[in-house]
C-alpha cells in the first residue's frame, strides 16, 4: 500500500517537473538560437521607432480632443457589443415591445453623439506652430 503511495508521488512529481520543462524549454531555446544583438545608445531609447527624440518625450502634450475621441470610440465600441445579442433574440420577444426597447436603446446613442457633436469634441482644431 504503502509503495502504491510513493508511486502515486513519483508521478506527480514527474507530471510538475513535465510542466515546467515544456513551460521554461521554448524560452531557452529561443534564448540560445537568438542572434547576437548590438548594443548602441539608441537601443537603450524608450521608443526606438526611427526617429530621433527631442527633449524629453514626457513634455510632449496630446490635445484633449484625442482622449475625449478615444473615450466616445470605446464607449460606443462597447454599446455596439450589446446591439449584437439582442439582434439575435429580436425575433424571440414578443409584440412591439422588442423593437421600442431597441428604439430607446439606439435613441439614447444618438443623443449621446449629438450631445458629444454640440461640445465640439468631433471638430479638431488647428495647430499653432
């Protein structure tokens, strides 16, 4: 009984060292067929993207326009995720009370793009240079 708990051990511990070579074997072997990399100043940049950085890439300022666009994007890319499961069950609800809901739920999109069009978030300015 006893060897039958040993055996039972060996196993396991075969099966956590299996889980560890096949995790760790594919970042070893990339680290030993990698080509050999070249180290200069410019490697050592945040972005190194090809162009040459000025100052300090911190005091360079986005407009707010960019982040209220990628706020309204995200926000309508996550309401759009929810058109698709009641595209799929509008034939399933029964009466007209399907499509008012629906109604109400892209009217309420729309006035949230009007009311992001009368701020001014869609209209981008000119750069001053």
């Amino acid at each position: 009984m006893e060897s039958t708990l040993a055996l039972d051990y060996i196993y396991v511990m075969f099966f956590i060292l299996g889980g560890f070579i096949a995790a760790f074997l594919p970042f070893v072997i990339a680290w030993m067929l990698r080509p050999a990399t070249v180290v200069t100043t410019r490697t050592h940049q945040t972005y190194e993207c090809g162009i040459e950085p000025f100052n300090q890439m911190w005091d360079y300022r986005f407009g707010i326009s960019y982040y209220l666009y990628a706020l309204i994007f995200l926000a309508f890319d996550v309401d759009v995720l929810y058109l698709f499961p009641v595209a799929t069950v509008f034939n399933a609800v029964p009466g007209i009370r399907g499509a008012v809901e629906f109604s109400i739920f892209i009217g309420i999109l729309s006035l949230a793009v009007v009311y992001a069009w009368a701020k001014g978030v869609f209209t981008w300015e000119k750069r001053k240079q």
